[in-house]
C-alpha cells in the first residue's frame, strides 16, 4: 500500500472534531485521501463508510 500524505488531503479539519487533521491518521476513501485528528476517529470513519458501502453500489443503487 502507498504512503498516504498530509499534502494530498482533501481536507484540513477532521470532520468528526472540527481539529486539524494528523499525518498518521489518514484513509484512502473513493481514491481520495481524507484526514482526521486522532486514529480513533479516522477508524470510526472507515467503520462506517465500510457500512454504507456494503449497501450502496458503485452506480450509486441501493442494494437488496
């Protein structure tokens, strides 16, 4: 897996906390990189992003 960088954020401010986002508590969501302030909150994210898109196809329908 790539290193994912701070600079290739796609956000400044975590968006559960509203703190600046950390170079160790990045994700690879959609091709994009996003960040959060702590891992906790960054794994939170990809807990329930994983979620949704267990439901949601990739065009966008709704599974089931």
């Amino acid at each position: 897996m790539a290193t994912l960088k701070l600079e290739d954020c796609v956000n400044d401010v975590c968006p559960w906390s509203g703190k600046p986002v950390a170079a160790d508590s990045l994700t690879l969501y959609r091709g994009q990189v996003v960040g959060f302030c702590n891992s906790g909150c960054r794994d939170k994210f990809e807990k329930a992003a994983g979620m949704f898109d267990g439901l949601i196809g990739a065009d966008g329908a709704v599974k089931g």
